[in-house]
C-alpha cells in the first residue's frame, strides 16, 4: 500500500483540538485504511508529513443506526464504519499543514 492510501484524512473535530496539546505530548487524528496496521501508519506519517512519531493508538469506530423519513415511509439503514488512529509525536515535531501555521 503506498502511504496516501493509507491515511484518508485528519480528524478535524473540537475533541481532536483540545487533545493536541495535553500533557505536552502533540497529538493528532487521522482516518486510516481498515487494513492498515500501527507500524504502517507511523511510516505513512513519518513519510508524508516529514515528522517523527513515538507512538500510535488504533479505533475500529462501529457503525451507527440512522432513519430517515422519505415519502414512502420510514427507511432504516446504518452508517458505515471505520478505522481512526491517534499519532503521538516526539516533542518539537507538528504538522504545519493541520495546524493552519
């Protein structure tokens, strides 16, 4: 897999802003490919944003069930799920293009 393929996009959410600086230790939040393992992603980052990660904590978010209401009548389905991974960074280290510096 090449590493664009590996990581879809960042997490852009408040909760994913507040946790980047806690504890000093610079965080972020990406989505990644479902097959896609931690020693993958952590060479992905390292290639694509030219930073060292430390560490890399995997989520498999399940999906959830939506309804909505259409002329026919009720129709149910679920949304899909997906793979999310947190990505310590050694400290000095940020991604400049998520932080918008």
């Amino acid at each position: 897999m090449r590493y664009d393929q590996i990581i879809i996009e960042p997490v852009l959410t408040e909760k994913t802003n507040s946790m980047r600086e806690v504890d000093g230790k610079v965080k972020y939040t990406f989505k990644v490919n479902p097959r896609a393992n931690k020693l993958q992603i952590m060479d992905a980052v390292k290639n694509l944003f030219s930073v060292k990660p430390v560490e890399c904590r995997i989520i498999n978010v399940k999906a959830k069930p939506r309804q909505s209401r259409t002329k026919s009548g009720i129709r149910s389905g679920s949304t899909t799920p997906w793979k999310k991974a947190i990505v310590t960074l050694a400290e000095g280290n940020k991604i400049e293009i998520i932080e918008g510096v």
